[in-house]
C-alpha cells in the first residue's frame, strides 16, 4: 500500500447522462502533491470527483485510489481518503461534539484530540448547532472532520467556493501544511483559479466533460502565452500555433502553447505571461479559434 | 459492529427530539384511554345507565394504534438527502451490506419496542376497564405491528430509491389507492345488495351481515397467518436487506 507512485491514477473514464457525457477522461494525481482540477460550472469536475468516489458507476475506464482498485477495495480506500464537498453534508442540529462521537465509530483511525485541536484552531464552538455556523465556519468544520481521521488523500469538490479571501487564505495554508508529509495528496476541484495557482503542484483542465490539458503547473504557465497584436499581425500567425484568439476591434489576443518556439517564429510580437485563468477561457473556446 | 454503532448514534442524536414528542403524546392517550377505562367503575360512567363496557374495546386499539405509530422509524432521517448526509455516506468506510443491516435494524428495533409497548398499554388498560385480554385482541395487535413493519420496510426502500420522502410517500400512497379503490368498490357493491336483499333488517343486523362477509374471513386469515408470525417477519428482513443493498449499491446512477 506504502509503495503506490500516484496518490490517483485515472484511464480513459467514460459516463454518459441524458444531455451530458464525460469522455475519456485519463490523468494522474502524483503522490505527495496537490492537482487543481479546473473547469467552468457544469464541465464534469463533480461528476469526476464523484466517480472516484465510486458514487456514481463509471460506462467505462479504469480508477485507482492510493494503488488499488477503487471498487473492489472500496471499504480499505474509503478508511485512508477523506472527502470535502462545497456545502457542509451534515445535519444542522449537530453539534461537533455529536460528529465526534459519531465519526470516532465510523473510522478507524479517528484521533479525538487532533479534533479537538483543529476545533481550538478554527476557534470552532463544541456545542453549538451547526445550522448556526456561518460558511467559513462550516467548511472549517468539514476540514477538521477529513483531517483528524489520519487521511493520506483529500478530495475535494470547490471547498473554497463562497468564502471570503481571508478564510479562503486560512484554508489555503491548512492544506500547505497537510501536503508537508510526503505521504499526503490533494486532488481539489475549482473554478477559482487564483486559488489553485497559488497551491497547486499539477493542473487538469476539463470543459464540457473532455480532458483540455493536464500537467505540471509550472510548465503549463511557463509553456503558455498570449500575444497581443493587431489585426495585421494576427493574421501572419500560424493556425497551428493558436490555442484560440479573442478579437476586438483593434486587434486580436492570441493564446499559443510553446511559448520558445513562438518567440523564435514571431519576433517582435508582444508575447506574455498567461494565468491559469486566462488559458483556462482560451481553451474553453479552441473549438470556435475566434471569440470576442 | 462499531462502525455501526456510529450511524445508530447518529440517527438517536436526530429523532431524540421526536422521541420525546412521541413518548409524551402517547403518555397522555394511554392515561386518557386508562382513564375513561377505569370511570366505567369509579368514575361518571360507572353512574351513566347501560353503559356497554364493549365500547373499552376501543381504547385498548387507540392506546394500540399510537403505540405502534409514534415511535416507527424507517431506517434514516428525513433530512439525509436535503443536506448530503447521503452523499457523505457513499465517502464512508461503510458497505451497502452494512448500511441495509443498518437500516433494517433500526425499522426493527422501533417495531418490536412499538409492539412490546402496544401489548403491554394494552394489557393496563383492560386491566383498568376489567376487560379480558383476549385471544383476538393479542393476534390483532401482532398482525397490526407485523403490518406496520412491512409499511415501513417498503416506505424505506421507495426513500432509497427516490431520495426524497416526498417523492417516497407519493409512490406508496399511488399503490396504496390503485389497491384502495377496488376493494372499497366491491365492499359498496356488497353493501347496496345486502341493503336492497334485506330492506327489512336493522342497521344493526345489516353491519352483522356485512361483518360475517368481510371481517370474519379477515379475521380468519389472521388467526391461520398467526402461527407463522415469527416466520413471516423472518422473510420480510430478508427480502428488505436484498431490496436494501440492491437499491444502496446503485447509489447515484
């Protein structure tokens, strides 16, 4: 078990639903590192998440979790992975003292006392009802829950989504902390991409439930660029270079995938950096190349 | 079993409160129930003229009745699928096979606890009225609580299935009038020709008759079914963890 090279590895993952499908969908989630996992609303990041989790039954493909196969040793999986969805799924006349008694039965490794400490850090009440925590607090509290059971993988669907800069600052270091034992990965889902370029080891991008680009963050930043020209040079840019370009009246925005080579074959083109944003919406629209 | 332990303690932390509920509102109907029992003799009743003590038999099925229905538990909160503690548990250490076990005891235990309550308010409350503890009443309330089991047992699959108790409760209640609506049919037929047959008889003689047609070979399959209680429960738990784990394992197709 020790000895798995990737925390998740996923091949060719196929599902069809009426008006949607998610189509060979194949990449890896290196041990030790954290993979943001970006695309718009309703691109098939939970749907993803979801099949990993073995919630919803995949057409076809293959998944494993930690080095085993994520059906047939769901239960010895399920013990060493914890979940994090974007809204709290627990009742709200719980308080965190009755999800401590109940969840210390459910795992086995439940350590009580790093509860409570993650509890003291969150300045989280024990005997408050949670339908009165406000958001920040609740997610903190999913957090606590899928860190005190000693997890070596998080999985999470858009933790961050709706909590405001300064909780989402605070979670941010609690999982830079978690990734500091090598043993530990992360795989979170977001479409804020501010977040994920701040923390993230690897990138998947996904739209409308196809695989755009999957690889190392820093190489997908430092291989990507857009070139702003006008509407004369544009049209001396190769086909073959453009990811997609966004056109304006006076002139045109160009994302290209090799940024070295472009640099040689367009001199004296203006030619910057991309953010994770940027080449997530051009490669949204490679299909249409030309958007405004 | 421990792991069990975890689910079932989270289900006691959710109804506690209805619990309570229902525990008092049963309290207060088996007092009242005891209490026009015990006037037939040492209350107003007991001065009231050719008072029919046959009417008791009424309270003993009311105290019966809420026995049975204000502790019934169909396995999971109502409130799993609004906030996600369904999706949660699909994250959790748990096999379907353990969540059907789950499941179909908590329906269980509710059951029997209902109806070890039911028999023994009962057994009080004839005391109270120096009524008999029959024969019939016991198959009754067994037959009743046998009922109120498999109710419950496939209102909770319909909730696995569907999600949502609304939707759950709608199903059942559509199954429970297609059946309904026959049977009430041929019933008012029976009871137009018994009316037209014998224009010449009391309402009193008519419900004899009606009874004689219906209740008696109803009461007849009770008293058959009886011997096989214990049998029949045994196929309900059966077949309810296949349904159970079944409807479990396809989780969110």
């Amino acid at each position: 078990m020790i000895g798995y090279k990737n925390a998740i590895e996923i091949e060719g993952l196929t599902k069809k639903f009426d008006g949607f499908t998610l189509s060979d969908i194949s990449f890896n989630v290196p041990r030790g590192s954290i993979m943001g996992f970006i695309g718009q609303n309703g691109a098939g990041k939970t749907t993803t998440i979801k099949a990993i989790l073995n919630i919803i039954k995949a057409d076809k493909g293959s998944i494993k979790i930690l080095g085993e196969d994520h059906i047939k040793d769901e239960i010895d999986i399920k013990e060493r992975i914890s979940a994090v969805f974007d809204e709290l799924p627990f009742h709200d006349d719980f308080t965190a003292k009755n999800l401590d008694v109940i969840l210390r039965h459910i795992y086995e490794n439940w350590d009580k006392n790093e509860f409570a400490s993650m509890l003291d850090r969150f300045a989280l009440p024990r005997n408050k009802k949670i339908g009165k925590f406000s958001k920040g607090m609740k997610m903190k509290l999913q957090i606590a829950c899928a860190l005190s059971h000693k997890s070596e993988l998080l999985i999470m669907d858009e933790p961050t989504t709706g909590l405001d800069p300064v909780v989402r600052n605070e979670i941010l270091d609690i999982f830079r902390e978690y990734i500091q034992d090598e043993n530990h990965s992360i795989l979170m889902s977001s479409h804020i991409t501010g977040d994920l370029e701040k923390i993230s080891d690897s990138v998947t991008f996904i739209d409308k439930g196809r695989l755009l680009i999957s690889g190392y963050k820093d190489d997908i930043l430092e291989s990507h660029g857009i070139i702003k020209c006008g509407k004369e040079d544009y049209k001396k840019i190769s086909s073959e270079d453009i990811i997609s370009a966004r056109l304006s009246d006076f002139g045109a925005e160009v994302m290209i995938s090799d940024k070295v080579e472009c640099r040689e074959k367009y001199p004296g083109l203006v030619m910057d950096n991309a953010t994770l944003e940027e080449i997530m919406l051009f490669y949204v629209n490679e299909e249409k190349k030309e958007w405004k | 079993m421990n792991k069990l332990k975890g689910l079932v303690l989270k289900d006691l932390y959710l109804r506690r409160k209805n619990l309570i509920l229902g525990g008092l509102l049963f309290l207060m109907v088996f007092i009242l129930c005891s209490s026009v029992c015990l006037s037939c003799d040492y209350g107003n009743l007991a001065r009231a003229e050719n008072y029919d003590r046959g009417n008791l038999t009424m309270m003993v099925y009311t105290v019966t009745t809420f026995a049975l229905m204000c502790f019934v538990s169909n396995g999971s909160s109502t409130g799993d699928n609004k906030c996600r503690w369904q999706l949660f548990e699909y994250t959790l250490p748990l096999s379907p096979e353990k969540i059907a076990i789950l499941r179909l005891g908590l329906i269980l235990s509710a059951n029997i606890f209902s109806y070890i309550l039911s028999l023994t308010a009962s057994a009080i409350v004839c005391a109270c009225g120096r009524l008999d503890f029959t024969r019939d009443m016991f198959e009754n309330i067994t037959a009743a609580a046998l009922c109120m089991f498999i109710f419950t047992v496939i209102l909770s699959a319909l909730m696995i299935k569907y999600k949502d108790p609304q939707k759950a409760s709608a199903h059942l209640m559509t199954v429970f009038v297609i059946i309904y609506i026959p049977v009430m049919a041929i019933v008012m037929n029976r009871v137009n020709e018994i009316g037209k047959a014998h224009p010449d008889l009391f309402d009193e003689q008519q419900e004899e008759l009606l009874k004689e047609m219906f209740l008696d070979p109803l009461m007849n399959v009770r008293s058959a079914l009886f011997p096989f209680t214990v049998l029949i429960y045994a196929a309900v738990i059966v077949c309810g963890y296949l349904l159970f784990v079944k409807l479990i394992k396809r989780r969110e197709n």
